[in-house]
C-alpha cells in the first residue's frame, strides 16, 4: 500500500478464470459479464468484467480494484495505512473472507444451491 513502509501493493487484480471455465459453464457463466453480474448479485462483490477494458468478452476475466479493502471510510481508510499488518484489522479481514468465499462458490462445482441465469 502506497505510504505505508515497506508496503506493496497495485490498484487492481486482473485474475484469469480461463482454467476453470468447465466449472464456471456448469455455473451458466461463460462470458466475463456473466461473472461481473453474478458476483455482484449472489455477493456483493464488485468487480468489472474485461470486456470493459477492450478484453475479449467470452473471456473469463475480471478487474477488481484493491482500494475497495482498505475501508469504507476514513478512518478505516487511515487505520490500514498506518497498520503494520493491515489484513488483520476486522474490516479488512472480514471483506478477504468474503471474497474468499465468493471466489470459492465461483469456481466450485454447483452441487447445489441456486444457479445464475445464463449469460
């Protein structure tokens, strides 16, 4: 993170889902739009998909923006900056994990539980 000593960190993740496409197709999911709105809707996880950034749109691959951990306000915003170990403030660690388990739906196969429409 910028401003942080001896921090690292970038402004977006730009993760392939190209190797699990067999699960994300059981899914319905086979466009990045697919996985942009699915995310969002089943998790509040928002993300773009790459066809906003010129990347073929039957790609599977998103942007997500990393600033979108570091809090919702301020004072978050500043406690990460100055923490030496920022994924260990609760708000932190609390959004890691539901991106987590968002990712981890994502690319599990669908043995039960609603499935998205098709996209």
């Amino acid at each position: 993170m910028s401003g942080h000593p001896g921090g690292r960190g970038g402004f977006y993740v730009y993760p392939d889902f190209e190797p699990a496409r067999p699960v994300l197709a059981a899914r319905g999911l086979t466009t990045s739009a697919g996985m942009q709105s699915y995310l969002l809707d089943q998790h509040g996880v928002a993300v773009l998909g790459g066809h906003h950034f010129g990347d073929d749109p039957g790609r599977l691959r998103f942007r997500a923006a990393t600033s979108q951990l570091y809090g919702r306000d301020v004072g978050e915003q500043w406690a990460a900056l100055r923490n030496q170990d920022p994924v260990r403030l609760p708000h932190i660690a609390a959004r890691l994990r539901a991106i987590a388990e968002a990712v981890e739906t994502l690319t599990s196969y669908p043995l039960a539980g609603p499935s998205p429409r098709p996209r």
